[in-house]
C-alpha cells in the first residue's frame, strides 16, 4: 500500500475513535430529545459522573479478581438514579408549568450544578483512570487500527439496532413514539406519559454510563468539565443526524468524527496553509450549519410540516 | 423607520446628549488614580489572591489555592510577617476577566491587603495589569506566562516567559539532543501554548534545526490529537515539540503519540509538570520537559521540604502551579519584610522591584519587567518518574 | 370617566425626570468619593450587562426566537472596537478620547450589525432549537476565527501576536456616558418595541404563520430585529473593551452568551424591566456570593433550577414598571383610568430608567395599532385580529393597568 492511502486510511479511523464516542453520547441525547423536545444540556454531565463511578469503582473490581469494564454496571445504576432524579425533581415541574425555554435553562443549570457538585466533592484536579480494556489493536501491515476503536464501533452499532427495535416493536417503545408524535393523543390512548418520560430518560442515562466506559477506555482522565465539550458535540452530531432518529444519531456522530480528523489533516494542505488544523471546530459547526440549512431536519430526520 | 419615530427617538438622543454635556464628562472616568498610601495598620496583613476556581481552569486555581495555603500556614506558624500574622483573602474570578477586574477593584479597595497573588491564566492577568498600575497595588502571577503581559510596574510574575522556555527547549534540541528534524504541535485558543509553540520555532529556525511540521489544534484543552500526531509522524519528525498542560499531554498527546507509531522524542514546557500518567509507564520514556525544580535535587533543600509538607497537607503530588504559588507567597513576604515594619503598597513595590529570591523553583532576580531571570531544569521521564537530566543557565 | 392626571407630555417629563434623578444619584456617589473603584467597576459591568440583555430580550422575549450566540456579536463589536481605536492612535489622527471611544463603540455596533444580517437572513428560516444550536455554532466559529487572526492577538495590528490576548487597549470607557449609552439603549429598544415594528413582531412571535398570512413581511421583519439586537450586543461589546482594556478570544463562546440568556429568562420574557433589573442583580449577585467562594457556583445553579421550577415566566414575566402609571397609582388608589385618552396616557410609560413610548399617544383609537402594522404592507386585509394580539389590543381592554400580554406569550410557545 502506498503511504497516501495508508495515512488517509489510518485518518479515517482516527476519526471512527472519536466519532464512535460522539454517537454513542449522541444515543442519548436523540433518546431524550425525541420524546420531550427538551436540550439536555446535562447529558455530558451524566457522562461525567459515569466517569467518576468507573474511576472510584474500578480498582475495587479488579481487586476481586474481575475484569474492569464490570465497573459499567454500578456506573450504569448511578447514572440511571441521577437522570430519573433530574428528570422527576427538575425536568418535570418546569415542563409542566414553564415553556421550552425554561425547560432549556433548568437543563443549563442542572448541567452546572452537576459540573460544580462534582467539583465540591471530588475537587477540580483532573484525574486518570486505569486501563479498562485491554484490546490489542489490529494491524493490517502499515496500518494500525485500535481495538477499543472497533469495539465502540461496534457496541455503538449493537446499541442502535437494539433501541431501534425496543421503540419499533415493544409496547413501552410504541408507547415513546406515541408520546413523542403527540402527547394529548396518547393520553387519550391510554399511554403513562409520565412513565413512558421516566423510562426515557432512564435508557438514556444508562447509555450515558456505557458511553462514559468507551471514553474513558479512550481518554483515560476524568475532571469535573469532561462532559461539556464532549456533550456539546454529541448534540450537535444528533442535530446533524436528525434529532431524534436512532440511525441519524449514530451516523452524525461518524460523521463528525470524520469531519474532525479529516480536516485537521487536510485542511492545511488543501487550502495552502490559509485555514490549518486549528480551525477544525469552526469548520464542523459550519458544516452543521449548512445541513441545517440545507435539510433542516438534518440527515435522517424526517421533514415535518408546520401545523397551523 | 418611519419618519414619526425616528423624529422622536432623535429627540431624545439630542436630549441625551445635551444631559451629557452638561454633567460634563470629565467625571466618571475609571482611569483615575486611587492609590491609597495608607500603611497598613493592625495586627494583621492580608494577601489578596485571585485564582480561576471554577470552569475548564478550576484544576490550575485550586493548584494555586493549595501553594498559597501551604505558604501561609508555614508563615504563621514560624511567627507571621513582622510578627503579624498572614490572612489570605481568597476570590474566585472564573477565568472571566470582568470577574478578574472586579475581584482586583475590591481588593484594592481594602486598605490592609498590601498584595495580590495572581491571577491564574494569563486571559484575566492581562485584564488585571492596567488596574494595578492604577491603583499602585503589586499583583505577582504565578503562572501567567505570556510575554505580552509585561507591562506596566506593579505587575511582577514567578514564572518564566513563555518565549524563555521555547527558546530554552530549541537549544535542547539541537546542542543536548541533537536531533534534526522538529515539529510543533500546539493550540491556538491558549496564549501559553502558542506562546511557547512561537519562540520555539523562531529559535529553532536560527539554530538551523528543520521544523518539518507545523500542526495546532483548536483549543488546548481537546482530547483527541492522532490526526495531527499522524502527520507529524509521517513528517519523519525526529523530535516533537507539543506545548501543553500535565492534564494534556499526559493522558492524551503523549499515549496517542505512541500509538500512531510515533516514538521520538516529546518535549513540553513546564505545565508538564505533575504530568497525569496512564498505566503504562514505559510511554513516557524520551518525554522531557523544562520546568523550574527537581524533586531530586539535593542541592536546594527547600525543594525536599516543600514537596514533604505538600504531601502531608494535600494527600497528592504537587505540580508547577502549587510550586510557583508556594514561591509567589514568600516573594510578598521578603518584599513586606524589606519595605519596614508597617509598609506602604508603594514601598512593598520598591522592594520587590529588582529583588533577588531564593525559592523552591529557584533563586533568581527579577528584571526590569517583573520577570524572573532564572536558571530552567531540564528533567526526563524514566519509567513514570522524572528524573533531573540538565541545567540551563539564564543567558 | 376619569382622567389620567399626566398628560403624553407630562408622562414623558416625569420619565426625563426620571433617568435625570437616577444619573445625579450616580454622579453624586461618584464625585463624593463614596464609590470606590469597585463600585464603578460593578457599574460599569452592570450597564454593560443592561445593554446586553435588553438587547437580547428583543430577539429571545420580542420575536420569541432563541440564539446562543449573543456574544459572538459582542465579540465582533469589541475587537472592532479595539482595533479600529489601536488604528487611530497609529495613524496619528488626533482627536479628543470622547469622540473616539463613540465613533469605536458605533463601529463596532455597526460591524456586528452587518454579521447580523449575514447570520441572520440564512439563519432566521430555522426556528426553536434549531435556531439555538445555530447561532452557537456561530459564536463558536467566530472564537475560532478571532484566535487565528495575527492582528488580533498581542499589541494588535501589525505587531500582533495570533493566539495571544489582545492588551494595551486605551481605556476610554467613561461611566457617565456609558450610563447615557444605556439608557439610549433602553429607549430606543421600548420605543422599537411599542412601535409599528415590535407589534408586527410581536405578532410573528405569537404566530408566525398567521402572520405572515396576514402580509406582513416575516423575514425582513426576523432579520431586522435580529440585526438591532446584534448592534446593541456590538456596541456593548465596544464599550467592554474600552472598559476591560483586553480581550480574549474566549468571550465569544458560547458558555457567555447563555449567561446572558438565563439574565433575559431570569427577569421574564419580554419584560425590558426584568432584563434591567436582573442584568444588574445577577452582575451584583456573585459578587455579594464572594464571601461563599467556594460554593457560589453551586449556590447560583440551585437558585436557578428553583426559579424556574416556581417563576417559570421569570421574576416579572412580561410586567413593565412606569413611572407615570406608578404616580397615577399613588393619585387613583385602586381606581385604575378607564379608557380613551387616558388609557393612551398610560400607555405612555415608562420603564426603571425613564423611557417614553411613543406610537399610541397620538392615537387614541383602539384600533390604531392593528391598523399600523396592516400598512405597514400593501394591500393587506383582515390583519387586525392577528396583529392585535401584541400592544395593539392594549387600549381595548378596560383595564390597561391589568397584566396584558403575560399570558399570551406562555400559550404561544406551548401551542405544540
């Protein structure tokens, strides 16, 4: 293989390290948004405090003679409580009583009371976490790919035809759908709304827990601020997606993963050392907002008519 | 606009204007002089600081906060400054300068604070400077490193110039090392980085060395940098230059760097210090760093004790900002000490204007800007620990 | 039928009386010496924050439109400001530091406003959350543009440094004429907002399709309130800079901009009072928390999450303070003017810092504002149900001193 493509090769995986991480975080936030047209700006901050869990519980749990990454299940539980309390303690009444733009700013506080929770009691200095896996990574003559890499890919994939099928063919699924399509409807259908809300945002922060393991498995540290960068990507890759599609989820987070490696490695030497690697952030918001314009219901999204 | 409001809103802004010219506007500048050259009076002196304790910075602030608590539980313990003893009166400026401004403006307007520590980044520090000048009250950085910021008198710093360290790792490079082929890799939304990134390409192009990579990354605080270590591979770089925090380069640049196949040699500046380190230590080998002290340096044995009681304080290694922290609050004290038994803010300048210190990052005098002139420790990672390899002398 | 005892003129009197009264209050604290630096550095934030914040609260209260990216705007504004004000010095222009910090501060209002437009025309034909993650993206590019631009950084100009803040900007800022500058801001904002304009965008707040069904030009009407917004966030950015004397790239993000947007939320959508008196509390607030350092973020969020759970529609949801009507109230106790003229006199109010309204005075048919925004367009019919939904249905109601509109926004945004 000539080192062009070798090198091009290996950017797209780089980018797939990433991107798999952005789809998974994404998982969750099209989860959420689908059902409530609610921004949860917490989510990173759920993906936060995964982190934290892997990084106290860990060490207990190879003390006991098992694999790290069993670690993800007290996460999966903790994250679990802590979105269904946000969802029942704040959420819930302001959506209730408010509009989508209180719902916006109690999400923006409640990612802020997380961030600096975490700060008081684990304190701001960035932490590392041990090894959670252990992949050795595979290797196609000059090519090196990462196996933690093929594996979030993967669980990511799994993840998604495994929610599309829960909200295609289980009751509590239809239930989502009905609620998320019209919530006075399906009330008169006899759907818990409350209920089907909860559930919602209980899958959705589990899958926040499993997206912090395959971070972390990638970035070894964890600090207070982990998840607000990281959550905004995610929202804009399901905003790129489509929000609230599954499928549209998983590929915006491909996607700008890729959009990411590939500019930093290209850009450069596509516009002659005008635009560098530095503007990699600028350029992938100004992709999404060009879909948006484009196809504002993003790429899977479907179109919907205004309703008078 | 149609015509009626316009005609209207005309109207007030004549009025407006008129109210202007009458209160006369030589009023309400903020640039005035309000130095107060009241000594403090009492049986105490407070230190003033102003770190970055919440935000993507909070880690840096609350490093500092702990170097400045240290210090000043030793002070009062040994008996205070001139036998007064030492409060810290401690704000938290979010790493917004506004806040920095704010927090700088109550500061100064307490008679008894005679010095500010701080603040943390070099953002709010440039915000800070003029308003020290203006009120004639010392603020010592301890790790605002950015060459642009040496302005003005009453701004002095504990740390080195970001031009210094870049300089001082091109020459290690090219004498120490002697490696041919360099590359860069910094970002471009933190002055230090780029700082440093800057005056190390400029002085490693006269050393001759060939930069044959240049790459940045949007802010410094990503986490994932394969594309650009991938290029800088391919370069055929025999020696990486990637100035970044310990909470960067540890788990992210350097393991990344690894992986992409990439095994010369890392360098940084001394944010490495206190370097975050994932299981597998032997990545680290052929990492270097400049920094200001070595744990294992035996001649200064300042460095021995401070890194004893930080330990039994703190439960954790110190890094550069605890350091530098630890070191700023005893240049206030020799300064407060210098200028007499009840000094002015004015005097508490002149004294430490030109002052020579010997402090656990070093001894050095400060130049005419408030910078440090002092001798920079070349230290290399060797099996997760950093061992001392060499001393530059200032030149 | 009773009479309001201040005539149109009057109303507008009290209010100059008003501001007049406050700006002797500040001078007399200033030359007295009883503000010390920290004061008038609050001061001065705090008028910044009022200019932001109105400013917001046209886009996020007025046209019910949601954008994260205010201080992108403010961002442009400043380094304009700053920038252009390095260039006069450097090229040896003379004139006194008054004019140049105004001609600076308009410039970099005006250099905002021409993004606005630029942002705005595409960006207006999404709304809600779309529109959100819009404008962020936009403030997100324009810190990264700004940190890459080599005479933005350092000194500036052509000994700039890129990557590094941009120091030694002259600091020209004058509290004086920034409180003019404020409340100038102020007035034009009410004025906009009680004119022809702001109840044809009420009216596209309230819905959007019957209003563009009923002729009014949606867009140029979107991308104008878009574009005063951006100016005053630019002129308030200007002012910053000459305030703060550095920048950094940083404030563009997005993190900023929704710290003004929980003020705009905080004080109530739609209220011009709630904007001022929450810019001015939430700049006051951290720094009486200063004392809780440690846990004043913490403090801050909790308190948010509690006022919107209790006061979703915020502190004063679409309520405005009058000076008049406040006068009135203390003559008429309980026994609020009917209609007609005095209605109209009313409605000559004015907000904490004075303004007077205009339009209505005139006019004292009720039907005077549905008319104005139907010829505001060409050939337009059976608009007056729809565009009488905003101010124009004030002075039918018989109590103008009822809360008016408080409700009809809520209902508006959760039609859906």
């Amino acid at each position: 293989m000539n080192s062009q493509l070798v090198m091009f090769i290996s950017q797209i995986f780089n980018g797939l390290k990433i991107g798999s991480v952005y789809s998974l975080v994404a998982l969750g936030y099209t989860m959420v948004y689908g059902i409530i047209r609610l921004i949860n700006f917490a989510h990173g901050d759920f993906i936060m405090v995964g982190a934290y869990v892997l990084m106290l519980t860990a060490p207990a749990i190879i003390a006991m003679g098992m694999p790290a990454w069993v670690a993800v299940i007290p996460a999966i539980l903790i994250c679990v409580a802590v979105g269904v309390i946000v969802e029942k303690a704040a959420y819930k009444p302001v959506r209730e009583r408010g509009n989508s733009m209180t719902a916006l700013i109690t999400a923006i506080a409640m990612s802020l009371l997380l961030e600096n929770g975490a700060q008081a009691v684990f304190g701001a200095d960035y932490k590392t976490i041990p090894t959670v896996f252990s992949i050795p990574s595979v290797n196609f003559g000059a090519l090196h790919i990462s196996g933690d890499t093929i594996l979030t890919i993967v669980l990511g994939l799994v993840i998604m035809v495994g929610l599309q099928l829960y909200v295609s063919y289980t009751k509590r699924g239809k239930a989502m759908r009905a609620v998320s399509e019209d919530k006075e409807a399906s009330i008169l259908m006899g759907v818990n709304i409350n209920s089907t809300i909860t559930l919602t945002f209980a899958i959705g922060s589990g899958l926040a827990a499993v997206a912090s393991l395959m971070y972390v498995a990638a970035y070894p540290q964890v600090s207070p601020t982990m998840g607000a960068m990281l959550g905004l990507k995610a929202f804009v890759a399901a905003v790129l997606g489509g929000i609230g599609s599954i499928p549209g989820a998983m590929i915006g987070g491909l996607t700008i993963g890729l959009i990411e490696s590939l500019t930093k490695a290209y850009i450069g030497t596509i516009t002659a050392g005008i635009i560098t690697s530095a503007f990699s952030d600028a350029i992938v918001f100004g992709i999404l907002i060009v879909v948006l314009l484009v196809k504002p219901s993003g790429i899977m999204g479907k179109n919907e008519g205004e309703k008078v | 606009m149609n015509t009626r409001f316009t005609a209207k809103f005309v109207t007030i802004c004549a009025a407006t204007g008129l109210a202007v010219s009458l209160a006369g506007c030589s009023g309400g500048s903020l640039s005035e002089n309000s130095g107060s050259d009241s000594a403090a009076q009492g049986n105490t002196i407070t230190l003033g600081s102003i770190t970055t304790n919440s935000g993507t910075a909070a880690a840096y602030g609350e490093a500092e906060v702990a170097g400045f608590k240290l210090a000043i539980s030793e002070i009062n313990k040994a008996g205070g400054i001139n036998g007064k003893k030492v409060k810290l009166e401690s704000m938290d400026d979010k790493g917004d300068p506004t806040e920095s401004s704010n927090a700088f403006n109550k500061l100064s307007g307490d008679d008894s604070v005679l010095a500010v520590l701080g603040p943390t980044i070099s953002a709010t520090t440039a915000a800070v400077a003029p308003l020290a000048d203006q009120s004639k009250l010392v603020a010592i950085a301890p790790a605002a490193t950015a060459d642009s910021i040496e302005s003005g008198n009453y701004l002095f710093r504990a740390c080195f110039k970001d031009s210094y360290q870049g300089e001082i790792a091109a020459r290690f490079a090219a004498k120490t090392l002697k490696v041919k082929k360099v590359a860069v890799l910094y970002g471009t939304g933190d002055p230090y980085s780029s700082g440093t990134a800057e005056s190390f390409m400029k002085e490693a192009k006269q050393l001759g060395l060939d930069v044959v990579d240049q790459e940045s990354s949007s802010s410094a605080d990503d986490t994932e940098y394969s594309s650009q270590l991938q290029k800088i591979q391919a370069s055929g770089a025999e020696f990486l230059y990637a100035p970044y925090y310990y909470s960067i380069a540890g788990p992210y640049i350097i393991p990344q760097a690894r992986s992409v196949g990439f095994n010369g040699v890392v360098m940084g500046p001394d944010g490495y210090d206190g370097l975050k380190l994932t299981d597998n230590v032997s990545l680290y080998n052929k990492v270097y760093y400049t920094t200001h002290y070595s744990p294992d340096d035996k001649e200064n044995s300042k460095v021995a004790d401070f890194i004893k009681s930080f330990r039994s304080e703190n439960k954790s290694d110190p890094n550069t900002f605890s350091a530098l922290s630890y070191d700023t609050v005893y240049m206030a004290k020799q300064a407060i000490e210098k200028a007499g038994k009840n000094p002015t803010r004015e005097q508490v300048r002149k004294a430490l204007a030109g002052s020579k210190f010997d402090g656990v990052t070093g001894s050095f005098t400060l130049d005419k800007t408030g910078s440090p002139k002092k001798s920079v420790i070349v230290l290399e990672m060797k099996d997760g620990k950093p061992v001392f390899n060499s001393t530059v002398k200032p030149a | 039928m009773k009479k309001s005892i201040l005539s149109t003129k009057q109303s507008y009197l009290v209010c100059a009386l008003g501001v007049l009264a406050l700006f002797l209050l500040v001078m007399a604290v200033c030359e007295t010496g009883l503000a010390s630096p920290y004061i008038k550095g609050i001061m001065m934030t705090a008028c910044i924050a009022v200019i932001m914040t109105t400013s917001l609260n046209l886009t996020i209260g007025v046209l019910g439109q949601l954008t994260l990216g205010c201080c992108g705007f403010q961002a442009i504004g400043a380094y304009t400001a700053a920038l252009l004000s390095k260039l006069i010095v450097a090229q040896g222009i003379a004139m006194s530091d008054m004019s140049r910090f105004l001609i600076t501060i308009v410039a970099g209002g005006a250099m905002a406003c021409i993004f606005g437009v630029i942002v705005g025309v595409p960006a207006l034909r999404l709304h809600g959350d779309y529109l959100a993650i819009i404008t962020l993206g936009f403030g997100e590019i324009i810190r990264v543009i700004i940190q890459n631009l080599k005479f933005a950084g350092g000194i500036g100009l052509s000994k700039g440094q890129q990557g590094q803040a941009l120091i030694g900007i002259d600091r020209l800022a004058n509290l004086y004429v920034v409180f003019w500058i404020t409340v100038l801001t102020v007035a034009f904002l009410f004025m906009f907002g009680r004119s022809r304009y702001g109840r044809a965008v009420k009216a596209i707040r309230d819905d959007e399709i019957a209003a563009s069904a009923s002729g009014l030009n949606t867009t140029y009407l979107k991308v104008l309130v878009f574009a005063i917004s951006a100016f005053f966030a630019g002129v308030a950015g200007g002012i910053f800079a000459q305030y703060i004397g550095s920048l950094n790239p940083a404030m563009a993000g997005w993190l900023n901009s929704i710290n003004y947007v929980i003020m705009v939320v905080f004080g109530g959508m739609g209220s011009i009072t709630g904007s001022i008196v929450s810019a001015i509390g939430l700049t006051i607030l951290p720094e009486l928390l200063r004392a809780f350092s440690d846990y004043r973020m913490l403090v801050y969020s909790v308190a948010l999450v509690l006022v919107m759970i209790f006061r979703p529609q915020g502190i004063f949801g679409s309520w405005e303070f009058s000076l008049s009507k406040f006068i009135n109230h203390l003559f008429y106790r309980g026994n609020g003017p009917k209609r007609g003229r005095a209605a109209v006199a009313v409605e000559g109010t004015a907000s904490t810092d004075g303004v007077a309204s205009t339009e209505d005075n005139a006019t004292p048919d009720t039907a005077a504002g549905a008319d104005d925004v139907s010829r505001l367009q060409d050939g337009v019919i059976a608009s007056a149900g729809i565009a009488g939904t905003g101010e124009g249905s004030a002075g039918v109601g018989p109590d103008p001193n009822a809360p008016r509109d408080g409700g009809a926004m809520q209902e508006g945004d959760d039609r859906r």
